[in-house]
C-alpha cells in the first residue's frame, strides 16, 4: 500500500505520513482507529504500539533534563 494512498485517508498529506514511518513524527491518537481500519489490524495492537512510543518519547526528554541537573566535581 502506497503513502499516496493512505495519506488521504487520514486527512493528511504524504510527506507528514512519511515523517510518522521514519519515527520523525508522531500519530495522533484520533488517528489509531483509522489505521487499524487501513491495515486490517486490531485497533489494541496499534494503540499499544502508540502508548509504547509516547513512553519513548517522554523518557527521551526528561534523561537530558537529568543530565542536566547533575553536579559533578
């Protein structure tokens, strides 16, 4: 299945698809039910994929913050 194809269906245009399937974006939430439809997959397997990698993202965040905060001698 192409991105020209798929893109529309989720009202978005094919280079925003192409930064969620390199990892540079993330999906929206809203748009889970979507693809699950899309993909012929269960809607809990995707949305456990999503939670999984909103985790990543926020710890990925906060580690720099720690470094930060950290004294050394």
């Amino acid at each position: 299945m192409y991105l020209r194809h798929v893109a529309p269906l989720l009202e978005m245009d094919t280079a925003q698809l192409s930064k969620i399937e390199k990892g540079l974006r993330q999906l929206k939430r809203e748009q889970i039910p979507i693809l699950a439809n899309i993909l012929k997959v269960e809607e809990d397997e995707l949305l456990t994929l999503w939670v999984a990698d909103q985790i990543i993202d926020v710890t990925k965040r906060i580690r720099p913050i720690r470094m930060q905060q950290r004294k050394f001698f």
